[in-house]
C-alpha cells in the first residue's frame, strides 16, 4: 500500500508581518480607548466616531493574525492540497468586507451630522487628533517596513506517474525570489490598507477641526467624513477585487499561462488544454494537456517548464 506523507508547504506565513501587526493591533486599541474617552469628555462627535472607527479596525486587524495564526496550525495538513495561503487571502477578503461597512456608517453618520451639526471643544480634540495621526503613521510605518524583507518559501517533493501517460512535476525549491514585486502577502496589505485609512480620517478630522476652530465651519466636519468614506470604499473595492479574484481562481495578473504556452511553442509542442492558478504569493501551478503521442514529450516539456521558478507544482497529460 502506498502512502503520501508529503505536507503542503507551498508558501508559509512571513512570522514578521505577523508580530508587527500584532503590535499594531495594541497600538490600534490604546488609541481607541483614549478617542472615544476624549471625544466623551470633549462633546466632539468626530472623536467618537473616529474611536469606534478605530475599533472596527482593530477587529479587521484581529482578522488578519487569525489568518496567520490558522496558516502556521494548518500548515502540515493534507486536506489542504495546496498549502494554507488562501487562508491569508481569506483574512484579507473578510478585512476588504470590513472596510466597506466602515466606509458606509462613515458616510451615513456624516451625512447625518451635516444636517445637525453639534459644537465641539475644537482645541482639545485636535490635539487628539494629531496623537491619533501620529500613531497610524508609526503603524504605517511597521508594516510598511516589513513588506522589503518578506520571503516567500517552498519546499521540495515530487513525484512521477509515466505508467499513465501523465506527469506531475512538483519542483519546490528553497526559493528566495527578489525579482517579481508584483505579488504580496494580501493579508498584511489589508492590515495596511486599515492603517492607512486611520491615518487619512485622522488628517481629515484634523483639517475639519480646524476649519471650525478658525472659520466656524462646521459643516466642514461632516463633509470630511463623506471624503474619508469615499476614499475607504475606493481602497476596499481594490482589495476586494484581487482577494476574490485569487480566491475563485481567476486571477487577472497571471503571466504564467503566457510563459507556459511560449515555452511549449519554443519546443514545437501545442498545448489543447492549459490551467493556471495561483497557490502562493509568486507560486503557480498548472494542468498542462499536451497535444502529442510521443512519449518524450512530455519530458520535453517538464524540462523546460523547471527553468521558470515560479512553477512550482506541474501536471502533464497527453490528450
């Protein structure tokens, strides 16, 4: 009888983008507790609004170290056929989900305020409002750090099964790849993206406070609280779109299927039946049905395709 044993390492979870986010995450909800305080103390709805803004974020964030954490306990099991990176492409769909309820109270409540506008301790919320400035850009910068030092990791099994006319080629290799940016840990640009729009409604309390304070605008307020909801429902319509396209396997950034087909059309070989997905941040695999009866063929073929690095998990059947 015979056993696989292999574990579906096909891309394991970067541990720092996960300590920084925790971190994060603490920042995120001392910075909670001391708005929505303030914003209590000082009859300032924005304050309030921003705390428990922050506090949807903090549950997003939460979200993502679940990601990571399913991921790493995960990361041996064989009902997983290849590897727990969804699960983090998971976390980051649920954040981009998140977002979009954020954006739509924001907008909701603003719209609200803008027809009773309240008064507001101007001075004493502003100073909030720029501590809270000042700890979404520490944030940013945390997890902005980290995305130059993620690597991405396979590991190495195959097997082949020419008794059937079919081969699979799985050439996972200890690959530390620095070429390709265009891909990227989802899970920790959603946790990004959640700092990020902290730090803009921050910036815009702050502009909206002192329109007020100087001018008597206080309708300001309320109009920067539709800009923010906008610009939060722009960068959760981007995030939402890449994680659900990778999750149904219709990824729109995948080159791979065109170097496969280059390749085969290099060695004068036609491809009938080719596809392509993703299985890690720059992992692919394939299902390649090869247009040939000869034998060699399909050596040939699986050759060639090990000189692309990114390949890593290859089927090939004659058709």
């Amino acid at each position: 009888m015979m056993q696989c044993c292999q574990a579906a390492a096909f891309q394991r979870p970067v541990h720092g983008a996960e300590q920084r986010i925790r971190w994060v995450v603490v920042l995120t909800v001392v910075m909670m507790v001391i708005e929505i305080l303030a914003g209590w103390l000082f009859h300032s709805m924005a304050l309030l609004a921003d705390g428990w803004h922050m506090s949807t974020h903090a549950l997003a964030l939460g979200i993502s170290l679940l990601a990571y954490a399913l991921s790493r306990r995960w990361a041996g099991d064989h009902r997983l056929a290849f590897g727990t990176w969804k699960i983090e492409v998971l976390g980051a769909y649920t954040s981009a989900l998140v977002l979009a309820a954020i954006a739509f109270s924001m907008i909701a409540e603003s719209v609200s305020r803008l027809a009773n506008p309240g008064d507001i301790n101007y001075v004493e919320s502003m100073l909030v409002a720029v501590l809270g400035l000042a700890v979404n850009l520490f944030s940013a910068w945390l997890l902005g750090e980290q995305h130059h030092h993620g690597l991405g990791h396979s590991h190495a099994h195959g097997h082949h099964a020419d008794d059937h006319d079919h081969d699979h080629d799985h050439d996972h290799d200890h690959d530390h790849d620095h070429n390709d940016h265009g891909h990227h840990d989802l899970n920790k640009k959603a946790a990004y993206i959640h700092v990020l729009t902290d730090a803009a409604t921050s910036v815009l309390a702050i502009f909206a406070l002192a329109g007020g304070l100087l001018w008597g605008a206080a309708w300001l307020d309320p109009m920067m609280g539709i800009v923010g909801g906008i610009v939060i429902l722009v960068w959760a319509w981007g995030l939402l779109k890449e994680s659900s396209l990778i999750l149904i396997d219709a990824d729109s950034q995948n080159s791979m299927r065109a170097r496969i087909l280059e390749t085969a059309i290099e060695h004068d070989l036609q491809i009938n039946d080719l596809h392509v997905w993703r299985i890690g941040e720059q992992r692919y695999a394939a299902i390649i049905g090869l247009a040939s009866s000869q034998p060699e063929s399909i050596s040939t073929l699986r050759g060639a395709l090990s000189q692309l690095d990114k390949l890593v998990h290859i089927t090939i059947e004659q058709v």
